[in-house]
C-alpha cells in the first residue's frame, strides 16, 4: 500500500507537471494510470483491507517524501518554464525511481528466517 500511496503522488505530480509543461499523449496515458492505481488503493483499504498486514508495512513515507522534495529544490532542470515546475519535475522523477523501496520493506518484514 505504501508503494502505491507514493505511486500515486509522483504520478499526480507528473500529471500536473505535463498538463502545464507539456500536454501531450503522455498526459492521457499518466492520467489513466494515476485511475489505475487510485484503484488499486481502494482496493487494499476497502475491499481487501483483511488480507492487508498492516503491522509489517511499516515504512514511514516522509523517510522518502522529504528527501526527494530537499533534493528537488538542490537539483531541478533548467528549462524555460517557471521555477515550480521545474521543482515540481525534478521531485516526480526523484520520487518514482525510490517509490519501490516500501514494498521491498514489506518484503523484508514478511522473511521468515
């Protein structure tokens, strides 16, 4: 669930970041992911909520969050658009290549040794 919580925040980030950089076919295809996986959060927290182990997912999402936003203010493109999309650019991408790190928590907590 915490994968897909910061799954759902790059790709709402994204999706902002290419409606007003961008708009192109990129868009329409981040939009019907961002459904997918608001879907799928549903899903764990509603309808499968017996079966989800909440007490091994236990990664604290600002261990992630918080780096990424610092890192984005540091680090950011230069392009022509205004500074916040920039930031708001550079923290999606920071954030999608670490967003797998809760789920391989939950994997680590659920090894039986």
């Amino acid at each position: 669930l915490k994968s897909q919580d910061l799954t759902a925040l790059f790709l709402a980030v994204r999706l902002y970041c290419s409606f007003v950089m961008e708009y192109d076919i990129h868009t329409i295809l981040d939009s019907a992911t961002l459904v997918a996986t608001l879907f799928v959060i549903y899903m764990i927290r509603f309808r499968l909520r017996s079966t989800y182990m909440l007490d091994k997912d236990n990664f604290a999402l600002y261990y992630v969050v918080v780096p990424c936003c610092v890192l984005a203010f540091i680090a950011h493109p230069s392009t022509s658009h205004i500074m916040i999309n920039r930031i708001c650019w550079a923290f999606c991408v920071y954030l999608e290549a670490v967003s797998v790190l809760p789920q391989l928590r939950l994997m680590q907590n659920t090894k039986d040794c």
